[in-house]
C-alpha cells in the first residue's frame, strides 16, 4: 500500500516568472527574498506585474534561517497587513517564507515549532514560492529547516500545511548562480533523489522521480558547473531539482540529511556538501542489505558519486572541511534522529560512527 500527495501547483519553463500575477489574487503582499542584484531586478519585474498591490518586503533571511529571521518576518506580515507571501530565492529563502505564512496564522513563535515541537494547527497565508537556485525543492515540499546559531542547532519542520500554493519554475534564474552554488545545490537534489529511494516511504511514483532526477543530475551537473550560461543544462538542474523536491515530499530523507546538520551547525559547510560527504557510505550501507538499492549501485555505485563530487570541486572527506577525529562525538550528538528513521536499513549509532571513520 502507498500514497502520495501533491497539493502544489507548479508552472515551469523558461520565462514562467512572467505568471506570476495569474497567480496573486491578493492586495497586499509580503515579498521574501535576498539582496542580490539580480533578484532585486526580478523584483521588480514582479512588482511591475502586480500593479497595484501593496507590496512589503523582509530580505533578512540568512543563508540557514534562524528562527529570528522567520519571527521578524512574521512581525512583518503583521504590520503590512499581508494576505499572501511571495518567496524569491534559494531554499533557505523559501523555507523561511513558509514558516512566516504559517505563524502568521498560528500562535506562537518559531522555536516553538522547531524545537519545542508545538503542534500545528491550522493552514497559513497562501505562499507562492520562486526558486532562483537549482536543489532544494523546497518549492514542492511539506518540510523547512531552522536554526539556531547561539546554541549550534538545526531542526527541520514537517507539516502538510507547508507545501506551497504555487511552484514558479523558471529555470532563467539560476543561470547566475556561481559554480560552487551550482555544485552545493546540484549535490543536495541528488541525495535528495537517492535518500528518496532508500526509505520506507518510498513508492513508485516517488521511485520513478527519483530514477529520473538521478539521472539528470549524473548528465548535467558538471555541465552546469563548467558552462554557466547554457540554459539547456539549467533547465535540466532545474527540473533534476523539481523532482526531487517531488519525491522527497512523500518519501523524506534520510541519513545522509541526518547526519549532516552538524557538518553545517559546527563547521560551517554548506548544506549540498554536508549531505555530499556521507551520501556514498550510506549508500554502500543500505546495498549492502537492500537487493533494490544494490541494483541501483550498479549504475550510480558510491564510486561514480565521488567521482561526480570531486569532479565538481565538493569536499568528500572530513579532514577537507575541519572534522577531525575527536569530532566524531559532536557529530554524532548533532545527528536528527526522527530524519534517520526513515532509512530502509536501520541504521544505530555505531554505524554512522563506523561510516564517519571511513571518510576521515
């Protein structure tokens, strides 16, 4: 028995940015985005197609939003009145948006929901969500990740009410990305991809996104990091990423996620290579004791995963981004549990432990 849901509705291809207003039917907006120039030029190409609604703005957002970032948004909302929310960025962009439309409505403040585990309880404002970079699918999915930068925590959030209204594809947008971005993101749809085929969610629809999405990104990640501006090679990381984003909404993710918020919360590694550096060993681990998951090795094994890392300038060993071996117990303290449990191979401490050693 399986099921899947999808309630986002997504429009992709290039120029899609130019529909947005069919999909705005409010008068005062909140617009969530970053600081760029480039985003402040699609900004305004959104501002233009909107017309007269009134339109706020919270460019705080960090890299990895803290639940700060999120409460300023939500006060925000507040003081703007907004009725809808916009998100106009990467993932940490979209994740902090879909948090500020959900406190928006419900009582409380970030930390709650994130670390306190308070229960949501109703739908938030409508969020139409714009990626601008090419591996989260934050845009399709029910989840978003805060943190706490005081006390090195990372939580993710999971609720159906999270799921965007509206996914706005429009592959244009990531062709300024810079190669390391494209690297980090590229590396985070793909273990996207695989954790969704190893987990005890896993179906054949989020089977078949997932086979498809690996695919693209083994085909085209290089590409994108070598030849930025070939739009071809964007809109297909771009769809690698929709796809996954897709899978992961039902499926979730898995211990290569698990283990790697202390990558990012300790050490300051960005969260595609945090994932990255353990995607091959756990890998190895559950073909070990999956016959499906063997078969899969046969076509992108743990070798081939390395070689596409390395060959796109990721770190794949601890010692590349400052893990030492008496780090080992910080990391093991930092990994999420509730994100391991979805692993279709138990997976205890000793042997994240073992696979942390293997690629010191």
């Amino acid at each position: 028995m399986w099921e899947f849901q999808l309630p986002t509705k997504i429009i992709f291809g290039r120029g899609s940015i130019d529909r947005v207003w069919e999909n705005v039917d409010k008068k005062k907006v909140l617009l969530v985005t970053g600081k760029s120039g480039f985003r402040e030029q699609t900004a305004r190409k959104i501002r233009k197609q909107l017309g007269s609604a009134e339109i706020a703005v919270y460019d705080k957002v960090e890299p990895n939003p803290t639940y700060q970032n999120v409460d300023e948004g939500v006060e925000l909302v507040s003081d703007a009145r907004s009725q809808m929310i916009i998100a106009l960025g990467g993932g940490s962009v979209i994740d902090a948006a879909k948090l500020i439309a959900l406190l928006a409505v419900n009582e409380g403040d970030a930390y709650d929901y994130a670390f306190r585990g308070k229960k949501i309880e109703r739908k938030g404002l409508p969020l139409l969500a714009i990626p601008t970079t090419a591996g989260t699918g934050s845009e399709v999915t029910p989840f978003a990740v805060i943190s706490d930068k005081e006390k090195k925590l990372k939580a993710p959030v999971r609720n159906r009410y999270l799921f965007p209204k509206v996914a706005v594809v429009d592959p244009q947008l990531t062709a300024s990305m810079p190669k390391e971005l494209t690297a980090n993101t590229g590396a985070d749809a793909l273990a996207h991809a695989l954790e969704a085929l190893w987990s005890k969610k896993a179906g054949p629809i989020t089977d078949y996104l997932a086979l498809r999405a690996v695919k693209i990104i083994f085909e085209n990640l290089k590409k994108a990091c070598d030849e930025p501006q070939n739009i071809e090679v964007r809109e297909e990381m771009s769809l690698a990423s929709l796809l996954g984003g897709m899978a992961i909404s039902n499926a979730w993710t898995g211990p290569a996620h698990a283990i790697s918020y202390p990558f990012t919360t300790h050490f300051g590694v960005a969260h595609g290579n945090a994932c990255s550096l353990t995607l091959p060993e756990v890998m190895e681990f559950n073909a070990l004791k999956s016959e499906k998951i063997n078969r899969i090795t046969q076509l992108y094994g743990p070798e081939k995963l390395r070689e596409l890392f390395k060959g796109v300038g990721l770190k794949t060993k601890l010692s590349e981004v400052g893990v030492k071996k008496e780090d080992i117990p910080v990391i093991l303290e930092g990994v999420v549990a509730s994100t391991l449990e979805t692993n279709m191979v138990k997976m205890e401490k000793g042997d994240i432990e073992a696979l942390l050693n293997k690629i010191l």
